[in-house]
C-alpha cells in the first residue's frame, strides 16, 4: 500500500509549494493519575494530511500506558493509512471502518447538536468542572480580571499576557492566558483540507477564560478577550476538583517548502491488520 501512495505523493507535489506545521500541547494533573500530556503533531498541505499523537502519563506506575499513533491521509484515496511508532506497525484503514466509527460515536445526539456535537459537551463539562469546584458556596464567586503591561516572549511568539482569578471564600481558580491579535498562519493550516469528515476545516472545541466567566456568571459585565491563544494555565486551588492544574499550548507554527516524505510511512514499519476501535464487539475479529 505504501508503494500505491507513492505516485500520488510525486503527482500531488508537482502542484505543491507548501505546508504547513502545527504542534500543540495539552496537560493535566490528575489527582489520581498526576500529571499526563498530550502531544499533537500536524501537517497539512493542499490534498494531504498528517497527525501524530502522544499519549505519555508521567507517573511512573501509568507510563506502560505511553502511545504514539498516528494517520496520513492524501485527496485521490478512499483507504487511510494509520500507524503505531512505538511498535513501528502500520496499517490500513478503508472509509467503511470510519463511518462505522462515525455512527457508533454519533448515536445518541440530539438533533439540534447535529451540526456541532462537540460543543454541547464541551458546555456541560465545564458547567460540572465549575459546580463540583464551588459546591456548596453560599455566594457568587469574585471574578476579577487584570492584563499584564508588557508582551512577553512564548514559543516564538510575542504574546500578551491576562490573568482572571475566579474565588469564593474556600475555593479557588487562576487563568493565565498568553494571547496574540491573530494567528493567520493557523487559518491558513487549518484552510489546507480535504473533503472528509474527520479533515475538514474544523479545529479542537477549546475552552477560555471567557466560557468560565459566562458559565459561573452570566451577568458579568467583564469584556471578552480577543484574540488568538498561544498558551494557558489553569490552577485550582480546591479540595472539591480532581483536577489540580491543565494546560495548553502552541509549541510550534510555521510553514516550510511542501515535502512529500513528511507524508510517508518509514519503511521499515511492518503491515499488520486494522486494530479494533469500537466500544461494541460488533467489529470484533471472527
């Protein structure tokens, strides 16, 4: 399959130019689990597609649980091909698979969230993450919002810094946000698509300062921030979270001269079958 990749890979390139990489980076520490990150590692061109995901817990009991995995996807092939870097396997992945995957993660949607069913969930999540941090608070909590005076340096980017600090008297919770007016360069990554349903020009449902205050106090008259977020922090300081701290940030963006090995599978990786992704047995190995 790989060798059929290959005079799409020469045809396509003959018409690109270039391409664009995105690297961000998500973490958690858990009470439970401590700390666990997740690293996203994307590229897009015109007609191809390439994401490479860690998983790494820190704790050492849960780091027999470390993955890498990753999918390329190029415009012309209904097959995707998917792959596991630590055991250096690949594999087939045909499109009768991920609408089945589709249908199975989609049931239970209600029809109005059909057009975007990441969000609803996203809002519930938040609106339980504030009421389990401030249970039993006779008080709205004190929001409070202050914006540093000078732009500070984050990952090549010259970003100004805000902090809103959310409390009651037993609880509570700082935002640290580094912002820039706009990230074009991101626009232009995520414009680089190619007709399927997982690729299309949708980023990840992200969370900000704003959504907490608008959740916890609707009525607040503090302004949004605008603005495109290159890095975030979130400390809570409450024996009700499970979450202690997460963050979030954009460890690399930039665009270099269109490479088509940046969308090949190495060739010393081994063929192996699809792995079984479903929640139901129905897609179970006979």
């Amino acid at each position: 399959m790989r060798s059929l990749y290959f005079p799409l890979l020469i045809s396509f390139s003959m018409a690109q130019e270039m391409q664009v990489r995105y690297v961000s980076a998500y973490s958690f520490n858990v009470k439970w689990a401590g700390e666990i990150e997740i690293v996203m590692d994307q590229i897009r061109a015109l007609g191809y597609y390439r994401i490479n995901q860690k998983f790494s817990p820190k704790k050492w009991i849960f780091r027999w649980y470390h993955v890498e995995e990753g999918s390329v996807q190029i415009a012309g092939t209904d097959n995707r091909l998917g792959y596991n870097a630590k055991s250096k396997e690949y594999w087939i992945e045909p499109p009768e698979n991920h609408d089945a995957m589709n249908e199975e993660e989609a049931t239970g949607e209600s029809e109005e969230n059909e057009m975007n069913p990441e969000q609803p969930f996203i809002n519930n999540l938040l609106t339980s993450f504030n009421e389990r941090i401030f249970d039993g608070d006779e008080n709205r909590p004190l929001i409070e919002r202050l914006m540093s005076d000078t732009l500070e340096e984050v990952n090549g980017f010259r970003a100004k810094k805000w902090t809103t600090t959310i409390s009651s008297d037993e609880n509570k919770m700082v935002i640290e946000e580094w912002m820039v007016d706009n990230l074009l360069l991101k626009d232009t990554f995520y414009s680089y698509f190619i007709g399927s349903d997982e690729l299309g020009d949708k980023e990840v449902p992200s969370i900000s300062s704003n959504d907490f205050i608008k959740d916890i106090d609707s009525t607040s008259f503090i302004d949004a921030i605008d603005g495109d977020i290159v890095k975030a922090k979130l400390v809570v300081e409450s024996d009700n979270a499970w979450v202690k701290s997460m963050e979030f940030e954009i460890r690399e963006l930039y665009t270099v001269p269109f490479d088509a090995s940046s969308f090949a599978i190495p060739e010393d990786y081994d063929r192996v079958e699809e792995p079984n992704r479903s929640w139901s047995d129905k897609n179970e190995p006979k």
